[in-house]
C-alpha cells in the first residue's frame, strides 16, 4: 500500500486519511499487463499518471491506454505527464493498441491522449486509428475515449465524433476559478464547447466529464459546473479526489470526505445525471465499463 502520506516540498508530510490507502496489488495479472505492455510498446495512462488504481486495474487484467506518446506540450499543475517537445507519432501504434486490447481480452476499452498541440488536427486522425484499430481486433469491446480538448478545433473533434466510440469523454477537471493555477493553458468555456459539439453533431452518443476535487473549489462551484455538464449534455460524471503525484505538482487543499462525495453523486443525479461515479479513488476510467453499462433514459 502506500506509505500513507502525502509528500510536500521541503520534506513536510502530510497523513492520509484512512479511506484514502491502498493494499497491495495482488500477484499474477498485474506483472502480466505491464509486461505486455511494455513488450508492445505502448504507455498507460495508469503509469504515466501515476495512478492510484494502477495495482487493482493490472491487477484486474485491464488497462487504459494512453495514445500519441508518453509526453504532452502542456504542463497541467495536477498531472505527472511529462511535459516538453513529442515525438512524431508512431503509425503503428494504433495496431499495437488494438493487439493489447485482444490478448488482454478486454470488453470496455479505454484510449486517453496526451495533448498534442503541435499537430494540426491534435491527433484526431490518429484517434480514429486507433478505434478502428480496436474494433478490428476486439469487435466485440466498447471503445470509450477520453480527448483532448483539441485546441477547439471543432473539425478535429467532428473527426473522432463520428468515429462512433461508445463514449466520448472529455473532462473539466476543476471549477473555473481554478483553471489559471490548475490548467493555465486550457479554457474552461471551450472545454464545455466540446461537449456540446459532439452533442450537436453525434446526438445518441454518449458524453462524460469528471472532476477532481481537493484543490481548493468550494462545493457550490462543484454544484454549479455539474449544472454546467448538464446544461451541455453531459449524462456521465466521475468524481474523484485529487492526490499529488510529486512535490512538483499542487499540493492537496483538502481531503474531501467519503461523505463529500456521495452527497454530490445524490446532487448530481437530482440534476439529471444518468451514471455517476463519485468516490475518493474514482477516476475517468476506474470501472469504466460499469458506468457505461448504467441504464440510461
């Protein structure tokens, strides 16, 4: 499990709370998915971003799989995704992604990104790749993405609209007065925007966003960005708490309460929420599949 505590700058420590520790990962599939893995090639978001959930997910045999390359020309304060100049993306890769997803016998497969400012499209073309590439191999599996904002590049988004994944995701991540200290170079309206779009253009598909919470928001901004989703056809919230991957990233505000969390899953089903989850180690792809297959109206 982890050492329980949360490591700030000068060596300062901070205790977890109990509901916040983690076991062990269990022996067997857990080596098995990272060697796979790593002998594809390929990068996890569960590495990259140093997960929580890593061990229970390998664990579990399953992955989220993290496309385009293992850094990002962004430097979100919150994220352990190196930042700095990508490499050319690798043609391959969507092949490889769709090999992993078949030996790894998934039934729900997830595909985040890393931002890709520097191309045109932001990687939208390699998205669909890379679903195509899945659904050849697994055609069974749902594909779920979890984008980019692509700059708010309404054709790039279009792109992997209709690529017809089975769930777009795209998340907010905080409330909007955070955003300069959080995500300086994202745009909380644009952000929205996205959603919307493959709300306009794909209406039967389904659109999720999340947020982390324990970054200083207050719950009533929580409240009003879940109207916000809401507002843009959103049905699908995570909610999690956020943990410092480093003593370079943001510390944590608070340790918001198991109590917290549900509170705001029952607020956000009153709005109108089809599928929430909403927990302290919830992430956009923690039982991703579960949430997909909650009925909706």
């Amino acid at each position: 499990m982890s050492d329980g505590y949360e490591h700030g700058s000068s060596g300062e420590t901070k205790r977890l709370p109990a509901w916040l520790r983690r076991p062990l990962a269990r022996p067997g599939a857990y080596a098995e998915v990272g060697s796979l893995i790593e002998e594809l090639n390929l990068h996890t978001v569960c590495q990259s971003a140093k997960c929580p959930n890593r061990g229970e997910c390998f664990s579990e045999g399953t992955a989220t799989f993290l496309i385009m390359g293992g850094v990002c020309t962004r430097g979100c304060r919150f994220c352990a995704v190196e930042s700095r100049t990508p490499e050319p993306l690798d043609a391959d890769e969507p092949r490889r992604v769709g090999e992993a997803a078949l030996r790894l016998g998934l039934k729900h497969v997830v595909i985040t990104t890393v931002t890709r400012d520097d191309l045109a499209d932001g990687g939208a073309a390699h998205f669909v790749a890379t679903i195509e590439a899945v659904r050849a191999a697994v055609p069974e599996a749902a594909v779920e993405v979890l984008t980019s904002d692509f700059g708010g590049n309404e054709a790039a988004i279009d792109t992997v609209a209709a690529a017809r994944p089975d769930v777009f995701n795209h998340n907010l991540e905080t409330v909007p007065r955070l955003y300069d200290e959080v995500r300086p170079e994202a745009d909380y309206a644009r952000s929205l925007r996205v959603l919307q779009r493959v709300r306009e253009t794909q209406p039967d598909l389904p659109t999720k966003s999340g947020l982390m919470l324990g970054l200083g928001e207050t719950e009533p901004e929580v409240v009003e960005v879940l109207g916000d989703l809401h507002a843009h056809g959103v049905r699908m919230l995570t909610l999690g708490q956020y943990l410092r991957p480093s003593p370079a990233h943001l510390p944590v505000a608070e340790f918001v309460e198991p109590e917290v969390f549900a509170r705001l899953a029952r607020e956000a089903y009153r709005i109108g929420f089809s599928a929430v989850a909403s927990a302290p180690f919830v992430r956009s792809s923690y039982h991703a599949r579960e949430l997909a297959e909650t009925p909706r109206d």
